[in-house]
C-alpha cells in the first residue's frame, strides 16, 4: 500500500501446513530471516535498468 511519493508498507504473510507442528526452528527462520532476505533483494532488483521508469496496473 502506497504511504506517500517514496514510502510503501508490505505485508508479509506466511503459511505453513506440514500436517502437524511447525518445528521452532523453522517458525523462527520465517519469522525472522525471510521477511528481512526478501526486501533486500527485492532492493537490489528494482534498481535494475529493465524495471527504471516502468509502471505496472496491478501496483497502485
């Protein structure tokens, strides 16, 4: 969701169904890693040339 011209909130959600418990080890690794992984790649990918000055009907 847009915030303002240069800010952007994300939601990040997770699911997980193993059929059982979610051991803590992986609840943790979701909860604390992947969130953090995949907004800096996702900061390295927008500075790439093929994304500069594109505009996409689904992001608002």
């Amino acid at each position: 969701k847009r915030v303002d011209a240069t800010h952007t909130t994300l939601d990040y959600y997770f699911h997980g169904d193993p059929g059982g418990n979610i051991p803590s080890w992986l609840a943790n690794s979701v909860v604390e890693e992947n969130p953090l992984k995949l907004l800096q790649n996702f900061h390295d990918l927008v500075k790439l040339e093929r994304y500069q000055g594109k505009k996409f009907a689904f992001i608002k």
